[in-house]
C-alpha cells in the first residue's frame, strides 16, 4: 500500500495549477506611500488513490493552503514591488501529528521590468500561462518543457521582460555549472484572446567528473480562445532537459540524484526528450467548469529498470463555484507509470474545495 507520506511527497511537489499564480486580493490600504495587499487561499483535499499493481489509498490534507504578502510602492519614478508566499508543506515531510510548518514558495523584488528572488523559473512562464486549469497539486506540467514541479521555483530567478520578450537567468540545478540556467521567450497575444509561446532553454550538464555538455530544448505554447471553450497545446524537444521535464534517464528521481549522475544516459549522451500536451476547456455557465487534459514525453533513452520510455497522463475535472471566490471540484487522473517524487502508476479521484482570498 502506498503510505501517506509518499503521497504526500507526490502531491506536495507540483507546481500549481497551470493558470494559477501569486494571486492576491484582498488590498489593506496605503501606508507612508506604499500600498500593502494579503492574498492565498484554504484549500481541502480527499484524495483516492489506485495504483497500478498496488493497493488503494486515501489520504485527505489542507497542506496546500497558502498565504501571500505584496507590498507597491513608487520610488523616484520607478514601480517597485516586494512578494512573499508560504503554504504548509513543510519541505515535502510527513508529521505523524499532522503539525506543518510554513514553507517558502515565492520572495521576489521586483523593479519595473525586472524580477530578482525566488519565484517561478523561465520554463514555467514559457507554458503554464497557456495550459488548462487542473486540481492535481503536482504534475501539473507533464508533456511540456515546464513538467517537473520539483525545480518549478528555484533559489534565484532574474526575470528581464520587454515586450512580449522574457529574458530568464537562474540558479543552476547542476551545482558546479559555471554559469546559470537560462531561458529566453517571446509571447504574442492577439486581440481576440490567443496567445502563443516560443522558448529555447540553455543549461550546462554534468556528464562526468569535471566534465559537462551544453543541453537546450526549444518549446512551442498556444491557447486558443472560442468564447466559453478554449484550446490548450504545447510541445517541446531537447537534450538534457530531464530535470525539468520530469522524464528520461534518471528524469523521474530527485533533481540532486540526476544532476548528481550527469542527467547522461548510459553511454554518457545527454538524454533527449520529446513531449506534447493538448487540453480543452469549457464554461457550461456562469458557475461551472470543466477541463480536459492528455499529455505524453518520450525519452530516447530511460532508467534501468524503466519498460516504457513513453510517460502518459490524463486529466479529466469539474469545478463548480458556489458563492466567489469559493470553489467545490472534483477531479479523475491517470498516469502510465512511476514519477518523481513517488508518483504511482495508475488513477486518483480528487475531491476538493477552496476559498480564494
């Protein structure tokens, strides 16, 4: 049977939902010139798990409640913001309890066009803004060149933006890289509701003691927009993209072990990576919703052990909001096989309910 920890672990280490954000509303008012706003949400969750080859198992938790602090203010003629969020995962770790402590998600410092700290990382932007609304606290991503969770929000991220151009340096994932993580991206939005996305990736990657390769990935986004129905697509390709994308040669461990292990396949050739995803999005009236998500990512080469180099997902939910800013959902889902961090093969059902603040 899969223990609550491991369940935890899976849930806790997604990103968010693909069009959610450090969203804050309720503005406390202005103080010595400088306006202060208090944002989050509560939300419970029921979660039935079925995994392939195992046994069933549920586990409920209000763990991923979240509460955000924004402070605006000008400054000699410049906009500039400061941004803290937390929820209550406490690192990913299990309390036998049930006491979490607060962890950090987003502190950021942001100066007219230019963000520094610790917030979203180029890829995320480069296609979540353009997905479907899903309840799956992790694994939001899968298919994209966005789709592991786990560095979702690295230590540092400098976000240039001019235009429909991003400019992304950030902390590396590989720890003796001698130079940042990197991503640029262009969006283009039309007057009629589309969007579009084009991104290319840069990394160094460990592909042995003291050596490394150069690893980029270029990414396509789209969400089309029909009235109450939109269409959600994406896919990416590139070469030592693993930790990113969530899949590949040691792909779906921890990004310590794969960047530890080169991200390199067994005969020591960056990893390539393949994936898709194509979502649907519908209004039924003006209180519920609904979404419709598949997505796969093929690796040309994946862990010893691994039948399948083709990972598959399914998303399948209803939201219904009762009163604003209050929402009741439910949410089917089904992956192919294992994914970091203890992710099972096979279905969940997800019931929840959140209050948006």
């Amino acid at each position: 049977m899969m223990n609550k920890k491991n369940l935890a672990m899976a849930i806790a280490l997604a990103g968010v939902s693909a069009v959610s954000a450090q969203a804050y509303g309720l503005e406390l008012g202005e103080f010595n010139g400088a306006q202060f706003s208090i944002g989050g949400y509560i939300k419970a969750e029921g979660i039935f798990t079925d995994p392939d080859g195992g046994d069933s198992d549920f586990d409920a938790s209000a763990r991923q409640s979240r509460i955000n602090f924004r402070v605006d203010r000008q400054i000699e003629g410049h906009d500039v913001t400061a941004f803290v969020e937390g929820d209550f995962w406490d690192n990913a770790t299990d309390s036998s309890d049930k006491s979490y402590a607060m962890r950090l998600r987003h502190a950021y410092i942001q100066v007219d066009n230019l963000t520094i700290g610790q917030t979203w990382n180029g890829q995320f932007y480069a296609n979540a803004p353009f997905d479907v609304e899903l309840l799956d606290f992790y694994g939001t991503g899968i298919g994209s060149v966005s789709g592991s969770g786990a560095v979702v929000r690295p230590d540092l991220v400098m976000h240039y933006t001019t235009g429909g151009f991003r400019f992304t340096l950030q902390d590396p994932v590989n720890q003796e890289a001698d130079f940042p993580d990197m991503v640029a991206a262009y969006t283009h939005r039309t007057e009629s509701g589309h969007a579009f996305n084009a991104a290319v990736t840069g990394r160094e990657v460990e592909t042995g003691v003291d050596d490394s390769e150069f690893g980029a990935a270029f990414s396509l986004a789209a969400k089309f927009n029909f009235g109450d129905t939109a269409l959600a697509l994406s896919g990416y390709t590139g070469e030592g993209n693993n930790v990113y994308s969530g899949w590949g040669y040691n792909g779906a461990t921890a990004p310590a072990s794969i960047a530890s292990r080169g991200e390199v396949n067994a005969s020591g050739d960056l990893v390539e990576t393949t994936g898709f995803s194509a979502g649907i999005s519908h209004r039924f009236g003006e209180r519920l919703r609904g979404n419709l998500r598949y997505a796969q990512v093929e690796a040309d080469e994946v862990a010893p052990g691994v039948a399948d180099d083709t990972l598959e997902t399914m998303n399948v939910n209803l939201i219904y909001t009762y009163l604003p800013g209050l929402d009741f959902g439910i949410e089917w889902r089904d992956r192919s096989a294992l994914t970091m961090p203890l992710r099972p093969a096979g279905q969940q059902v997800e019931l929840m309910a959140m209050y948006k603040f």
